[in-house]
C-alpha cells in the first residue's frame, strides 16, 4: 500500500541547487540508457562514481531513460561521455549530501511524529524532508536541524504493511505477510521477508503448510528478517509470482536498479504492481520510534498483506523466460493502489551480506 508524496506545498531551506545540463558533442560515445539492463548500468554507475572520486554527485535515468551522472566539476564531463553517460553539473557532491542525511540521522529523539522521513534526491541535488499535511511542528524541526534541506508536503505518514488478513502468503501468529526471496547458507535455506513480519516470532506457515520458525530479525533500524526452512517438503525455486499478469519471473542476480529505473512487486493483497524508483537510501518515520534507515522509495502501490514481498526489476515484454534482478522487500507506505501512493522497500543485499546468506537464482 502506498502513496505518492504530493509537491503541491514546498518549503525551501538553505541554498537551492544550481544544475547546468551539457550536451553531449556528435563524438560521444553511444549514450547508456534503460535497454542496457540494471547489470550494465549499475556497472557504469560504479565505476564513474570511483573515477569521479569526491566530485561525483549521483546517477540516475532521465524522462528518456538515459543515464545522467552528476559532477562538481565541469572538467570531467568529457569522461562521463566516454563512458556513455550524459553529465551534469551540480552544486553539491555525494559526500555532502550524506552528511546533511546523516545529521537528520543523528536527531531522531524527539522526532515529530509529522515528519515522515528525508532522502536525497539526487536530480535536485537536495535532501527533502517529508512532512504530512506542512504540520509546522515537522517543518520547524527539518529547520531546526541547521543543514540545508527542502521539505515537502505528503498526505499521510507511512505505515508497515502487514496485517490480519485472508489470502496466500506468508503467516504469522497475529499476522500475514508475503514472500520476498528465497536463499541459504552452508547448512540450511531461507525465506526472506519484512522484520516488522519476523518480529512476531513463532512458526511460520505457507499456502499449502508449515514452512518452518523464524530465525532472526531486525526491525526497527532495518527491516529484515528471516524464516528457517525446516520442513523437507518445502521447495524454494528463485521465483517471483506475477498473478494475473503472467507466469513466474525467475531471479538471475541482485543489481541495484538505480533512481528513474522501472521496477515491479509482488504481494498477496495488490499482486503485481510496477512502477519507477524516487530514490536511495531513504529514512522513513514509522512512528512510535519505529525509524528505519537506507530503504529505496518507489511509486509502485502496495496495501496491507504486501509487507515482505519481492520488489525486482521489471521484466522485459514479449514471450520467454522472464529473468529479473532481486531489489528488496516491501516495507511501508502510504496511500493504496486505487489512488495511488509511495512505498518502501528494504535492499536484500544488506540482510544477504548481514547474515551471511545467498540468493537463490538462477
């Protein structure tokens, strides 16, 4: 279930960005766009984002789906051409940008329970504070912060997903959830799924029964958690479930879609919805202290039940085996999929590196 954040009511704080566009000469190389695949541009991304060094100032796809890479210095616009991105001239670097986010970090005592979260967005080359309904208690705390900040009005807060409802998926005692990923370790196999699903505890079922108890969990802070397979009769293919829409896609790896690319999420409750990513690293307000830190924002809906579910990059058209990159795990949002809204979700590389796990794939 989500919401998408309404810009009808912006507040400026601190100087606003200047950005200049160069275009790119007729010997440029070909420009990288969206039909490369995640693989190639997370690829290129890595590496400007090194070559770059302290003057890179993010990436991300444009309207038309090329790949734009920012920098602080004009000077190396020529190098971003070569390597097939369009550059583009920012005021402020990455690294400045994570300093004012991890400044908002460090003040979430008090936190007003207005302020739905911050992130970089990195076309603006700001941090936006969002704030339901410009509650002036939520806007005098982002002004209060003494970093430069822009806030923006959304509608409602972000909420976690789950909840007691029929359906397929994944259940708890007290609650249901859905599948994200599945992986393992030396020893055994895994589901992966929301940590505000795992915090329940217990034995875990499935559509047709036990699938096995939780093994660990983390929320808030990160939302994350895993279910031990402990039944032998449990299969865990690297598939995703598209409903309606078509047959399973299968997962081939975990590069990260970056900001403007397309993206796709499954759940028990919407199914499969599509949509766009806004944006990296996101803080988001959960309320009663329920702060969680680096999820990825989207305007794909989702609704109750959803919570844990796959979030991958969408498939290519046409008929065939649909191989997808693994993104992460529905967390939160606001709004629903009749109106439409935002959602988060959780990256799965960090549990898979946190607890030390692989992904099932093909």
């Amino acid at each position: 279930m989500i919401r998408r954040p309404l810009r009808t009511f912006t507040v400026l704080i601190g100087v606003a960005a200047t950005v200049t566009a160069f275009a790119a000469p007729v010997s440029a190389a070909p420009v990288l766009n969206e039909a490369a695949g995640p693989a190639t541009l997370a690829d290129a991304q890595q590496k400007l984002g090194t070559s770059l060094g302290t003057a890179f100032a993010g990436a991300w796809l444009d309207t038309t789906g090329r790949l734009v890479v920012g920098t602080t210095d004009a000077s190396h616009s020529a190098r971003i051409r070569a390597a097939g991105a369009v550059p583009k001239v920012m005021r402020h670097n990455t690294a400045e940008l994570k300093r004012i986010q991890s400044t908002l970090d460090n003040r979430t005592a008090g936190l007003p329970g207005s302020v739905a979260g911050w992130y970089i967005d990195v076309v603006a080359n700001d941090v936006v504070v969002s704030v339901v309904g410009g509650d002036a208690t939520g806007r005098a705390w982002a002004a209060s912060a003494g970093v430069p900040v822009r806030v923006e009005q959304v509608k409602s807060a972000p909420r976690p997903l789950w909840d007691v409802i029929g359906g397929q998926g994944l259940y708890f005692s007290g609650g249901a959830c859905s599948v994200g990923f599945n992986a393992y370790d030396d020893d055994d196999r895994y589901v992966i799924t929301a940590g505000h699903c795992t915090e329940l505890g217990g034995t875990v079922h499935g559509v047709d029964g036990t699938i096995g108890k939780v093994a660990k969990s983390s929320f808030p802070g990160n939302d994350y958690g895993t279910v031990k397979v402990t039944h032998s009769d449990v299969d865990t293919p690297p598939r995703v479930d598209r409903y309606e829409d078509g047959s399973d896609v299968r997962i081939e790896g975990a590069d990260v879609v970056g900001v403007g690319g397309r993206i796709c999420r499954s759940g028990i409750t919407t199914h499969w919805q599509c949509g766009r990513v806004e944006a990296l690293d996101q803080t988001v307000n959960y309320g009663n202290g329920n702060v969680v830190r680096g999820l990825t924002q989207t305007d794909a809906c989702a609704e109750p039940g959803d919570s844990g579910g796959s979030f991958v990059s969408r498939p290519s058209s046409g008929s065939g085996t649909k191989l997808v990159q693994a993104q992460g795990m529905t967390s939160g949002g606001s709004g629903d999929c009749r109106s439409g809204g935002t959602t988060f979700f959780q990256p799965v590389k960090e549990v898979l590196n946190r607890y030390d796990l692989t992904l099932e794939k093909d």
